[in-house]
C-alpha cells in the first residue's frame, strides 16, 4: 500500500542522509509520493548530493535553496511550486538553529541576540510554512508536520531550544485552530534523540541518549531515524484525515515514564 501515491510535498531540511528529513524524504518517496526538498545556500550542495541518494536517485527531485526567515525566498518559492506543481499537499517542517551560546553554558547567561534567532529560525518558521502551505493547498486539504522534541520538562541539555520546542507546540495548536476549517492539519512528531548534524551541536547530546537507554521501554536507536520518518508520512497521509493538532511521541515510550 502506497499511502502518499500522488501526493506532492515540500520536505525541508534535507542537508545530510542521516537527518530525519531525509528519512522522511525516501519513506515519502518510496509511498508514491513526488518531493522538493529545500535548503539553505550554504547547505545547498551538500542537500543535492543528499538527495541523489534517495530511492531511485536525484532524477525527479528538485532542491530549492530557501531560508525560511527570508520574505524574498518564501515568495520565490511559493511562485516556484504554484509554476511547476500548482498545488501542495504536505510539507515536513525540519528548520531549527541556535548559536551555540543559547544551547551551551548557563540558560540565564544567553543573550537576546541569540536566543532571538533560535526562535524566529526554530520556530517562527512554522508558522511561515504553514502560510506557504495555506496559499497551495488544495480544496481537499493538506497537511503540515512539524519536527519536535518533547518540550513538557526541562532537559540536562537543550536549554533555549527546549524554549523554543515549547513555542513550537503552542503554535501548531494555533495553525491546527487557523487552518482546520479549510481542511489543513499540522501536526508534530516529538522524535526521541537521534545522532543527526544538528544533534552535533548540542553539548552533552550522549547525555540524553544515555537517559533513553536507562528510561525507555523499548529499545531506542538513536542511529536509525526510519520509525521517526515513517510517523511523519502517517501524518502527512490521508490515513490521519482527521488528527489535527497533536504531538506524536516517537520516542520507544520514554515520555510515558514516570
């Protein structure tokens, strides 16, 4: 079964073949899905060579440099897809970044400047995508997923991402709220740890993969992104026609452990 045959979808966030996207990206592709995926310039070529290894190669699949805190790139991509696709039906929100000083050191010690670009780049985005999503759509709906990390506690590690996680969970309730009477669920997918260029840039992110061994109840592979993936095309599908404004956990039940 084929649950994404004929859907169209934005993927962004490809950079490396180890990333959830791009995870999500082959399973999308290997359901009958055609895909975009974006990047930013400086990852841009990096995000090709990523997406010659998807199943069936790169011939088919477009890379788009875009960055989503740009006006000018969101414009020129919504006139792209409307020009080649002339619709959407889903897109993976994969955009987080912050400097090293709001996920390093003292949580009180990050500055504005810092902790101001993690959230319009880890989370403002989402709204933005939603927006692209929303002028795309067909009149039977889309679906918009989004990429979290369980924001409930505060974590050894994290500190103004966990910040912005949080931000990113209230404002899918509100695009679930905005965009549900035309038809369009968000969605996110709160991944367990999963060793990815971004994770690089966590300190101590072996601390948190050390709490899933000793917590979770199934066991939690923090090199194998494909069960993440394979949750965020459920959602992109129609299979969740009616899940709109939800957090799943794909985390091997870590967040239901007291």
């Amino acid at each position: 079964m084929t649950i994404l045959r004929d859907k169209r979808l934005l993927i962004t966030g490809v950079v490396t073949t180890d990333s959830i996207a791009w995870a999500t990206a082959a399973s999308a592709v290997q359901q009958g899905a055609e895909v975009v995926l974006t990047a930013p310039g400086r990852d841009l070529d990096r995000a090709v060579e990523a997406a010659g290894a998807l199943p069936g190669g790169a011939e088919g699949v477009e890379v788009v440099e875009v960055d989503l805190t740009s006006p000018d790139h969101v414009e020129r991509l919504v006139d792209r897809l409307e020009r080649t696709w002339h619709r959407l039906d889903g897109a993976l929100h994969a955009v987080a970044f912050a400097p090293r000083e709001a996920l390093a050191g003292e949580f009180l010690a990050a500055g504005p400047a810092a902790t101001s670009q993690a959230f319009l780049t880890s989370t403002h985005t989402f709204a933005t995508l939603a927006g692209v999503l929303a002028r795309l759509a067909p009149a039977r709906g889309a679906s918009l997923v989004g990429l979290d990390f369980d924001a409930r506690g505060a974590w050894p590690v994290y500190n103004w991402m966990g910040v912005c996680k949080a931000g990113l969970e209230a404002a899918n309730r509100y695009v679930a709220r905005d965009l549900g009477p035309r038809g369009i669920r968000s969605n996110l997918v709160a991944a367990g740890p999963i060793h990815t260029r971004a994770a690089g840039g966590i300190a101590d992110f072996d601390a948190l993969t050390s709490l899933w061994e000793q917590r979770a109840p199934m066991r939690w592979d923090a090199c194998d992104a494909s069960p993440v993936a394979d949750a965020v095309c459920f959602l992109l599908s129609d299979l969740s026609r009616m899940v709109t404004g939800e957090v799943l956990h794909v985390d091997a039940g870590y967040h239901a452990m007291a």
